[in-house]
C-alpha cells in the first residue's frame, strides 16, 4: 500500500501543477483579450467621433456656401426694388 502511495503522489503533483498552470495561463489569455476588447471599443469610439466631426464641417461649411450665395442676391434684390 506503501508503494501505490509512493507512485501516486508525483502523478498528483504533476497534474495539479498542470492544472495550475493551465489556470494561470487561462487567466492572462482572457486578461489580454479583455485589453483587446477595450482598444478596439476605444478605437471605434474615436473613428466615430471623428467620422461626426467631419460630417459637421461639412455640414457647417455647405451652410456658409448657401449663406455666401443668398447674401449677394439678397442685396440686389434690395438694391434694385423700386421705391
């Protein structure tokens, strides 16, 4: 009984040293896949604050295009009202 003991005993070290690195090694696998997740929020985030800013220059610059073009009429339309 002595000798199943004996033989037995570095199998179970072996594999709870296996199960612990295994463990561990889980364990930084889902902390970098975390990290992973986390940059490629961040980054959608700023791709989308961006891609706003731009649609707002856009949005700012047709409005003075529009503003740029009523104003001249505009006048002429003052200036040669009778009257």
């Amino acid at each position: 009984m002595v000798k199943t003991y004996e033989t037995a005993q570095p199998t179970k070290d072996k594999t709870k040293t296996a199960a612990q690195t295994t463990k561990d090694k889980t364990s930084v696998m889902a902390q970098k896949a975390g990290e992973k997740a986390h940059t490629g929020k961040d980054k959608a985030a700023g791709l989308l604050q961006e891609t706003g800013e731009k649609m707002k220059h856009m949005a700012q610059r047709t409005a003075d295009a529009v503003k740029g073009r009523a104003w001249p009429r505009m006048m002429r339309m003052m200036l040669t009202r009778p009257g």
